[in-house]
C-alpha cells in the first residue's frame, strides 16, 4: 500500500514522495521478517491489531523529513498492510496545527513526531496527549518516557558541522569553549560565517540554546561572540548545512548529527564534530493525540516506532536508536561508547516547561538579542 504525503515546510522539503522513491529509499534498509506478537506484549494486543487494520490509516504529523522516514513507513506499512499519511512540517507549524484543529473539534493527526521535545512536552501537559502505556516502555531509558504520554524515539548527539576547505585544521573547533574562543579572537575572519538556529523563529533553536545555559551557564559568552561575528539565524537545518556546504557559511551550530551525517555522504568537504565538553543529545518526541481520528492505528504506529524492529531502522536511517538493545554505529549504545558522561540527554519531562513560561522566554529572548547585538 502506498503513503499518501501531504509536505509543507521543514528539512529540504520535498514533493509527494512517489511509489518508486518510497521502494529505492525502503530498500537501503535490509528488510526485517513478518513478525507475530513481539515477546512481552499483552495477550489482547491482537485486538488492538485488528482495530488499527479496521481504521486502515494512520496520520502522522512529522518534523522528520519525508525521505528520511520513508524506509519506516515503507516497512510498517507493509507489516500492517495500514496506510501512512505523512505531514513533513517544522516544529513551530506542527506545534500550532495541532493546537488549532484541536481546538475546533474537527480532529487531528493520529501521531505527533517532533523534533522539539518542549513544545511536545507543553502540547502534553495542556491535555492534547493521550495517555497509553506502550509495551515497549521497559526498553526506553525512563528519562525518555513522560507520564506514559510523550515518548522519546531517538537519541542524536547536537553537532557542529564544518567546511573543511573553509576552516583551517587549527581553527577547527573541539568544544564549546573552542567555538567560543575562535569567534571571540577572530571574528573578523568568521564574519557572516557562523550560522545557527534562531531561536525567536525555531522552537528547536529556542530549546538547544537553553540547553547549552543548563549545561554550563558559559554559553552567554558563546552567543555574544556568535553577535560579534554577525550570526547568520535560520529556522531550517538543510538551509545551514547547504550553506556551509557552499562555502557562504563555514560553521554550523547545533545541527542534528542524523542531518549531517546524511549531508555529509554528499559533500566531502563537511566535516561533522561532538563537542568534547559536553554534547547535547536530542530526542525525537512522538504522542497520541487526543482528539486522534484513528487512536488503534496511532498506537500500534507509536509502539512499532519504539519497537526493535522500528528502532533498528531509525539506526540505519542514522537518526540514531534509543533502545539500548539496538547494535549499529548510530544507537545510542554507541553514542554512549563514544561519549561517556560527555553525553546530556535532553528529559522529555515537565522540566521542559520551565524556559517556555511566558517571563522566562522573553528575557531569555531579550538577553539573546542584547548578546548578539552588533
């Protein structure tokens, strides 16, 4: 069965997603057996099986790009013989639809998949998740489980991303410090050539920066030196990384490493870092909501995401595995090889809610703009 897309905005959009692109895409994915119940699920899950093939779609709201998913819609579909609705949209545009067609009673998606674990954990706590507890719940780390509500999907270390042919071997930053230290000692080098997200536009660019303060309070002294070298701000990860890759850019911050390790396949001169201070990993935060029209299928799609079977080809797809039971280069058993205690997992709980109050976000807004102000 075929994936009827509906794309608008977000990572390199892209048109609807053919039935050959869907199969080349599905088949860099070694494909995975039939499977009967996985061990551990309920006895009665079979109904819930039988529910979801009965509603025979589900619609998924995405801050993932299409071409990336593809390969998991391609296997669920088959697995379930469901059809996928995909809405390829940026955090900022997900967030407010489903607020507003939740708002008007009309119904909404059956999945919310983004890449702002805040904004997923606020659309959570004001009522628009519904609760499930998934069977794949004891494979999570708990810091990635909100409640039996929102759930964490990926485990993607924040990289800085760089063109090799623009950045001298000695200029090339290892840290935090590093970036904060070039950019302060040699901006005029690096003017205009520092991008990242900007945070009054992206929720994800609002999120990683506060972040970075909650890791070492330092990072004002990051950003100011970002202003002195006149910042370049984007709501897109695919606008940076292109940019860099063209040399217009030399230096991305805070880029999903799945983005860049895709980018990175194309362009040799992009060169990706995990900061060796600390690296921010990022989670990919999927729910029910609860004015779902096909609430069976948007739980059998949440737990197949969630699922070995799911998890293992989010690892090929490099958007990284959560489950410490998935083995490949990007899980996060091998993030953790890498990084050790470096490694700071961004929860997906209420403790998210506390830079999105209204006071706190202003005057972080009002500090960033004071700090980049040239």
């Amino acid at each position: 069965m075929v994936s009827a897309f509906s794309i608008s905005g977000g990572f390199q959009r892209a048109a609807l997603v053919t039935i050959a692109g869907l199969m080349a895409l599905g088949a860099q994915v070694k494909s995975l057996p039939a499977q009967s119940l996985p061990a551990g699920y309920p006895a009665d899950y079979q109904t819930l099986v039988d529910a979801a093939k009965k509603e025979g779609s589900v619609t998924v709201y995405a801050t993932t790009d299409a071409k990336v998913a593809a390969p998991l819609i391609k296997d669920f579909e088959a697995l379930y013989g469901i059809k996928i609705e995909y809405n390829d949209l940026n955090s900022t545009e997900l967030y407010n639809r489903l607020i507003a067609e939740s708002a008007a009673g009309t119904g909404t998606a059956d999945i919310s998949w983004s890449s702002a674990p805040d904004l997923q954990v606020k659309l959570a706590a004001d009522g628009l998740a519904l609760a499930y507890a998934s069977p794949e719940i004891p494979a999570l780390p708990k810091w990635a489980v909100m409640e039996n509500m929102a759930y964490g999907t990926t485990y993607e270390p924040m990289a800085i991303i760089y063109n090799k042919s623009q950045v001298p071997a000695e200029d090339v930053p290892q840290s935090h410090k590093d970036l904060t230290k070039l950019l302060s000692t040699k901006a005029a080098a690096y003017k205009g050539k520092i991008t990242a997200y900007d945070p009054e536009r992206s929720g994800v660019g609002f999120l990683m920066m506060n972040r970075d303060l909650k890791a070492d309070p330092a990072s004002w002294d990051l950003f100011k030196a970002m202003g002195g070298a006149d910042i370049k701000v984007y709501t897109s990860a695919g606008a940076m990384i292109e940019k860099v890759g063209s040399g217009e850019h030399s230096i991305a911050y805070n880029i999903f490493a799945s983005y860049g390790l895709l980018s990175i396949k194309k362009n040799p001169n992009l060169v990706m870092v995990w900061p060796k201070d600390y690296t921010l990993i990022a989670t990919r935060v999927a729910f029910i909501p609860t004015k779902a029209k096909h609430t069976a299928a948007g739980k059998l799609f949440l737990d197949y995401l969630l699922s070995k079977r799911g998890q293992a080809i989010i690892a090929k797809g490099e958007l990284f595995s959560i489950r410490g039971d998935v083995e490949g280069k990007d899980t996060a058993k091998a993030v953790d090889d890498q990084l050790g205690d470096r490694a700071r997992p961004i929860p997906v709980s209420r403790e998210l809610l506390e830079t999105l109050e209204q006071t706190k976000r202003l005057e972080f807004l009002n500090q960033w703009q004071a700090a980049i102000k040239k």
